[in-house]
C-alpha cells in the first residue's frame, strides 16, 4: 500500500488530459490500491447536453527561432503545449505566435496551464520571460512553430469506488484526475479520497457497519460527472449528499464550501460538524469558493446536495485559491503527507456526523427535571453549559434533527451529539432517521 505522497509522486508527471492514455494509467493504477469499477464511455456518446469528446494526445510540440534555437519544448515540460492545442507546423510572424502564447498572469516564473477542450485553437505556454525576451527580440521577426497533436476515437473512463451501507440511501465523494503535470489541483483529492474509501473499507471489514452506501467517483472534470450521472439517472434520487475534495495538500486550513441548497441536511450536518473538527477552517456559500464537478450535482434535474472540501485561501488572499494554483510549480514539493492524512480525518470526522444525524424523539414530555436525572448543570458554575443543555433539549421534539439544532443555536454538530447521547443514556430520547413529530395535533 502506498502512502498519498508516494501515489502522487507516481502520477502527478502524467499526462493526464481528460481523455487520454495517460489518464486511464492513472486510474489503473488507483485500482490496484482499492477495488475500482471503470465505467466507459466512447468519443461522440451524448451525455445530456453533452458529448464525450476525442482522445488527444501530444506527441511533439516546439518552438524555434528560424536560425534553429529552441525557445520551448514540451519534452521538458508538459504544460508547454495546451491541453487540447490543435497540431499546427509552420513559419509564422512574432504577432501572430504572441496570440498563441499563453504566460501565467500572477507567476512570472512559471508555465500555465492552459486548456482548450472544445474552443479548437493552437497554443504554446512559456514563462513571463520568455514571452517579454520575444515581444522585445529586434532580430527575429519570425518563427518556427511544430505542435504534432492527434485527436482520434478513445473513450472516457470513470473510476466507481462502492462501499454499501445498510441504506441503499447514497453519499457521493468525488474527486478529479485530469490536469497533466499537477499535484494538488487535484491529485491530492483524489489521494485523500482513495484514503477515505480504504478507511471506510476497513472499517466495514471490522463489523462496525456503516448506515448509509458510499461511493467514490474518480473523474475527469466536469464532464467525468456528466457522463456518470447521465448514464446512471436511476441512482440519483439515492444520493442524498455528496462531497468533492480537491486541493488537500497545500498548507491553508480546510475550506467547505456549501451546496446549491443551504438548507439541506447536509449542508447543515457538515458545516456544523466542520467546526469541531478544523476550528481554523471556514464555511462558505456555493460557488464562493471554487468551481467544480460539484456543479454537475447540484445542477438542475439532479440536485445533489454536494459540498466541496478543499484548502482554497480564504477571501480576500491574493493568491486565492493557491499560489501555484493551474501553473508548472503546482508540483508534489508543496504537499505535505500530514495535511492530506488531516483532511482524510476530516472527511471521516464529516461522514461520522451524517452517519449520527438524525431526529431526536423525546420520550418525555414538559421540561425535564434534571436533578432527578442527574444531568442538571449550576448556571452559577457554567453558565453556558447551563443555557446550551436547556436550548438543546427544547428542540428534541422528533422535527429536529441533531443537524437541525446545531444550526439554529450555532453551535458545532460534536456539542449537541454529546448531549443527545447523554440524554439517550437516561432513555429521555431515541434517534429515528424519519421525522416523528411528538406535539399533539391541534
Ligand atoms: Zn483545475
């Protein structure tokens, strides 16, 4: 078994483009750590508005002064042809190469990673000076541009980790393995999330069974998710939360971004949850954080409450959502194993809450006398474990879950567990996963 580090130390040089040779190898790969099933889907299937597009793959691209000196090569780095370039070989002016080459806008020192799956263009990437150094070049007012691409019939391939619960009622974590040449936007996704799947394997082996199904969908990007939910509508109406991790190695505190519906019992049961497990981290509301395949769950006619947990800056950062965010130094150097072994106890600290979420059902009714119980807190000691006791048991009354009165008194799901719990030990409540309203009907 290989750590995250060592996972993404094998892959991250890839060249893995959304439909590519490279990326299938990463995700063979993936299945020898756990056991994977690998959906296809060929160039030209529709998927809803859709279509799977070709296999690219670049087997040369250069540029050269016409006296022969090579300015860029995509032998030393992948990220110098964009993903996608059309081929193109020919002389052509310094104004017309200037429109094809792409620089990072914040990184003078690194190649950007440029993309165009279905704009059809030509393009090359350089660092800032090599770009300054051409627009400047007295001498060479033209050049020599070779990029041999090859778009041919392939087929797109999805990678479905299941791991059943005693519910076919389903958890979706997600995570993509395109971009060539980059490691934490979103190896580092993807390495949390096949750690998560391993450790909720175990755990099942183990005999401590899980309530709800989980499945794990390794994809490339935006359209990985559109050809799995299109090709399996039947399961939608079972996904009842969804999670999408992403940018897990670099050093900022974890981000959770919510979903489409902020009202959802997800939305409530992570944010809350997220609290108690990075005090440092921070919540935000849908796409105020970062875009991604979450959007294809949330998206009209699947509305998937899906989450997304990364380590995107908070607001404000001028390096949001990374400094080597979509650029050549996005590289394994600045990943850190105990980061990413943090996020996997953050996504088992976020599943353990939906697993414990549900309605709290009073078997009592009135206040509870809690000295007789032994479970009464002096106001004049702890005055705010005093109120928080009294708050929390005035809304087990089988509408609210646990998730429920988190959010309505702003506390973290961890806090109103416990005192559930306790409660529960006294038998004064039980837990249900439907609503069971206990007030009389007037
Ligand atoms: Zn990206």
């Amino acid at each position: 078994m290989a750590s995250m580090l060592e996972l993404i130390n094998e892959l991250w040089y890839l060249q893995r483009n959304i439909v590519s040779d490279d990326f299938d190898r990463a995700l063979y790969r993936l299945a020898e750590e756990v056991p994977v099933t690998i959906h296809e889907y060929p160039t030209g299937e529709p998927c809803w508005t859709w279509r799977v597009p070709e296999k690219w793959t670049c087997h040369e691209a250069y540029l050269e002064t016409l006296g022969g000196e090579r300015l860029i090569d995509a032998a030393d780095h992948p990220l110098h042809v964009i993903s996608y370039s059309l081929p193109f070989e020919g002389i052509v002016s310094r104004d017309e190469l200037l429109q094809h080459l792409h620089v990072h806008p914040r990184l003078p020192e690194a190649v950007p990673f440029v993309f165009k799956y279905y704009e059809r263009d030509w393009g090359l990437c350089a660092d800032q000076s090599l770009r300054e150094r051409i627009s400047r070049s007295p001498a060479d007012e033209k050049y020599r541009v070779v990029i041999r691409t090859s778009f041919e019939p392939g087929t797109l391939k999805v990678g479905e980790i299941t791991i059943p619960g005693e519910s076919e009622e389903t958890f979706v974590l997600a995570a993509h393995l395109c971009h060539p040449a980059m490691a934490n936007d979103d190896l580092s996704g993807v390495a949390v999330a096949i750690e998560t799947a391993r450790c909720l394997l175990e755990r099942q082996k183990s005999g401590s069974p899980l309530h709800y199904t989980y499945r794990l969908l390794i994809l490339p990007e935006t359209i990985g998710s559109v050809a799995y939910l299109s090709h399996h509508e039947h399961l939608i109406p079972q996904m009842k939360a969804g999670l999408f991790l992403e940018m897990l190695g670099n050093d900022s505190p974890h981000a959770l971004q919510g979903s489409f519906q902020p009202a959802s019992q997800a939305d409530l049961c992570l944010t809350t949850a997220l609290r108690h497990l990075d005090p440092q981290g921070y919540c935000a509301p849908y796409r105020t954080v970062i875009g991604n395949d979450e959007r294809q769950f949330n998206a009209p006619g699947v509305r998937v409450p899906m989450l997304s947990l990364s380590r995107v800056e908070p607001a404000g950062s001028p390096t949001r959502p990374y400094r080597e965010y979509h650029s050549s130094l996005d590289t394994p150097e600045i990943l850190a194993e105990e980061r990413m072994q943090a996020s996997v106890e953050v996504v088992l600290g976020l599943i353990e809450a939906w697993e414990q979420n549900q309605y709290v059902v009073n078997n009592f009714k009135g206040e509870i006398f809690c000295s007789g119980y032994g479970i009464w807190v002096d106001y004049r000691t702890n005055p705010d474990g005093h109120r928080r006791l009294f708050e929390i048991m005035e809304r087990c009354d089988g509408e609210h879950t646990i998730a429920d009165i988190a959010a309505e008194l702003d506390v973290s799901f961890q806090t109103v567990f416990e005192i559930v719990k306790l409660l529960q030990s006294k038998e004064l409540v039980w837990l249900s996963r439907s609503m069971q309203p206990t007030a009389p009907r007037r």
